[in-house]
C-alpha cells in the first residue's frame, strides 16, 4: 500500500477515522505513472480503539476480527486458492482478462483463445443477450464507467484475483480493490506491479468497508455481494462510501434455478466428451471439492432494489452459453460458431421476454 491511502481508511472494529502506519519495509515500485512507494511490511493502529492490522506482501489487512459469519472468508479462501492454482497452470484470466481465456478448464480441456482473437470472433457477431467471452460482463461495467473522468476514485469490492480492477485501472482511474480472500489479493497485488498498474489491494470484510465515509466516485461488486452473508449490511456499506451522486454496479447471479443449472451441466458434460476427442486432457481439476459457501446471499439479490435507487435493471441468461465455443473448439468452424451463437442469443432474447423471473443474472445501476 501506499502512504496515502491511510488518510481514506477507518478501523473496521471500532469504525472510527484516524489510523497510523508504521511501516517496517518498504520498496520503490515503477508504475506507469512514475516511481510510487509502496510499504511492504507494517503495522497500521486505529487510533480509538489501538487494534492492530497487518500489512504483508503490500496488501493491508482490514479484517475485523469478530467475523459473525465466516463464511465469506471460507469462500474466499477457496477462491482464492483456485485463482492461484489456475495462474500457477497459466490460466491467467482471472487474473488479466486480456491473457488467453481457456473457458473449459474444468473438463480438463486447455485450450485457448488469445484476446484478438476474441475480440475478432466477438465484433462479427451481432450480438445482445449471450455471453459468449468472458470480457463481455467487464465491458458492461467498464462502459457505463465511461462518464467519470480519468483520476476518478472506483472501488472493486469482492475483486478477486484483480482481473475487473485492473481493467478499470488501465481506463485510467485511481481504484482500489476489496476481498476477504488475502490469497486472491497477494496475487492480484503482485500481479499488478509486474504490469506496473498502481492498485490498492485491500483485505477487508463485505459488512466492515474499511473506508471513511462517501471516498468513492463509484463502486463496483462483480460477482461478489452473492458471497456477502449479510447482504442488507454490505449494500449500506457500498452506500456508505460512495459520494453523494456516486455511481454504483452490481453484477450479480440472482436465480440459479436447478432445471438451469442441470441443463447447463448436462449440455456441457457432453460436449465435453467431443472436444476431449480433439483437445487433450491436460488440466485435470477433479482434487476441488466446491466451496460450500458460494452462494450463500443469491436468493436475496433480487431485494436489492429495497436498499438502492435503482435506475437502470438489466437481466441475462447464461445456460446455453458454452454451446457454441464448445461447437467452435471442437469443430474449429467459424461459421458454426457465429451461426449457434445468433441462435442462441435471439432464443434467450425471446425467453427473457417470456420469463423474465426466470434469469439467472442481474446487471443493477444506481445512483446513491
Ligand atoms: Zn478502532
């Protein structure tokens, strides 16, 4: 972290403003901006209540220590190790979407699509509703980003592995981002220092926001209030430090009905079995048990709009998606792959009109 972010942070156990770094190690990095102090190693105190947090591999760490529920840690600690083990495998987009995506990593099937290519395979397909890339969720985030001007201060709360931070980062606003899984964060922070991006990378809880009051420009929770054991509790923080006016996005899985998620399986395990016959099975990645606190808050995130001034709801649906980059994997059709995909895209533009409920994600914009 960097000297200054201390005048932004508060103690998540007593909530009070004012704490002071003591910094044991400290190293110059070279961002793309210039030389920036980073402190290494040390120690921060609140100055009310004189609890101590760590600051280790660059990233401080803003836990509370009272966790009621810690099951967003588990999660965390889960994903965390995942997001690692995937880099140490070079699956890199989880942690740089502009890294090769490999989108069936989890049948054991390497292969890759560069990010020229997706974006080629992406610009000839006039598509709305399908999520055919993974950078396409980003991008609907990124865009709406669009109106704030550079310098502008974004937190990424729940970021993972960095991979929407970094992206923001690269339109040029100053971010900052939250998880509770210091695993994702030591990479995500070690990450973005090769890339020379200044980022905050901040260990935090999602109902103890580690921030003074309305600092932020705009927030962002991609993929990420779904974990939050207290979701009333984590969108009032996310108010909180956001700016009167601020902008705020929630990207969030909100109906993961089980007929979905069987067909999905269902669909996906057996093409996998085509595209074992033409891609080797490389990436085996059965020694994962899931985590079994995913999801904990996904029947509530439809409640949202209780907490926020939503202006702008947007749904999608994502069951059919593998279809048609399994098609083009093991087909390596191009046209087969554009043709699947217009199918499908129209096909979920027609169920959503029927049964809207029936979506299982939700794209929500507020202005606090
Ligand atoms: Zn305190």
């Amino acid at each position: 972290m960097i000297h200054s972010l201390a005048t932004l942070l508060c103690c998540p156990t007593c909530g009070k403003h004012g704490v002071t770094v003591f910094p044991k190690e400290e190293k110059t990095v070279d961002y793309d901006t210039g030389p920036v102090n980073e402190i290494r190693e040390g120690t921060i105190v609140c100055g009310s209540c004189r609890n101590k947090f760590m600051i280790k591999d660059f990233v401080p760490r803003m836990m509370h220590g009272h966790v009621s529920d810690r099951s967003a840690l588990l999660d965390g600690q889960y994903w965390g190790r995942m997001y690692k083990r995937l880099f140490d495998k070079h699956i890199m987009n989880y942690v740089d979407i502009r890294e090769q995506f490999t989108p069936f990593y989890r049948f054991g099937v390497s292969a890759k699509f560069s990010w020229d290519e997706r974006l080629r395979l992406k610009e000839t397909l006039p598509l709305n509703h399908l999520w055919l890339f993974q950078n396409d969720e980003h991008a609907r985030c990124l865009q709406n980003l669009s109106t704030l001007a550079k310098g502008k201060r974004v937190l990424d709360i729940g970021c993972g592995s960095g991979w929407l931070s970094l992206e923001a980062r690269r339109k040029g606003f100053d971010v900052v981002g939250t998880d509770p899984s210091i695993e994702a964060l030591t990479l995500a922070k070690e990450y973005s220092m090769q890339k020379r991006c200044r980022i905050e990378y901040v260990q935090a809880d999602f109902d103890n926001i580690p921030f003074v009051d309305t600092v932020f420009d705009a927030l962002i929770a991609f993929h990420s209030l779904h974990h939050a054991p207290n979701l009333e509790k984590a969108v009032q923080e996310c108010l909180r430090v956001l700016k009167p006016e601020g902008l705020m996005q929630i990207y969030e899985p909100r109906n993961r009905t089980r007929i979905l998620k069987l067909i999905r399986f269902l669909l996906s395990s057996m093409m996998s079995g085509v595209i074992r016959m033409r891609h080797e099975n490389s990436l085996p990645m059965t020694s994962f048990s899931r985590s079994r606190n995913e999801e904990i808050s996904v029947a509530q995130i439809n409640e949202i709009p209780r907490y926020l001034n939503v202006i702008s709801e947007e749904r999608y649906f994502h069951f059919l998606n593998d279809i048609p980059l399994l098609l083009y994997l093991a087909s390596n059709n191009r046209r087969l792959l554009g043709q699947s995909s217009i199918k499908i895209d129209r096909f979920y533009a027609c169920l959503k009109r029927l049964t809207p409920d029936l979506c299982e994600f939700v794209h929500y914009i507020s202005i606090a």
